[in-house]
C-alpha cells in the first residue's frame, strides 16, 4: 500500500520475528513481521496514518530513523519514487 500510494520507494519485510514486550501490565509474546519503509520525512505524517489505517495493533512500532548518509544515488532513487507523480 505504501508503494501504491507512492509513501515509500521500497518495503522491506523481516520475519516472522518473536516480539516479547509489556502491554497493559503484562508481559506480551507475539509472532511479528517488520517492516522497513524507505522514504522521505515530508511524508511521515501520511506514512504513518496510512499504516494505523490497516494495522491491527492498537499502538504499532512506528518509527522514523534518520538517515546521516547515503549514495547519491540510491537516495536519488527514493526522491524519484516517492511523493508526486511528474
């Protein structure tokens, strides 16, 4: 859905992974997948409403990580993919 509505240039799927966390007072183990969006920040916000729109998690891990560096190129290809079309 991110890549359809042009939020990321690429999803990158991890799992399934065994999560064990605290949530409302107890202690959690589920079975999750992560998922890594490569985008920009200007599209955080749409990002992230996109994905509490279909997730089933009351609160999921939603986090933007800074990128300090990176090819020209490769986040050239992100800027080419992402936002607008033209």
């Amino acid at each position: 859905m991110l890549i359809e509505k042009r939020l990321a240039a690429c999803v990158q799927t991890i799992g399934p992974i065994v999560s064990r966390y605290r949530w409302q007072g107890e202690i959690e183990e589920a079975r999750e997948w992560q998922c890594l969006a490569k985008t920009e920040e200007g599209l955080y916000e749409q990002v992230e409403r996109t994905i509490r729109a279909v997730h089933s998690y009351e609160e999921p891990e939603i986090l933007a990580i800074p990128v300090l560096a990176g090819s020209q190129g490769y986040l050239g290809w992100i800027s080419e993919n992402v936002g607008e079309v033209g």
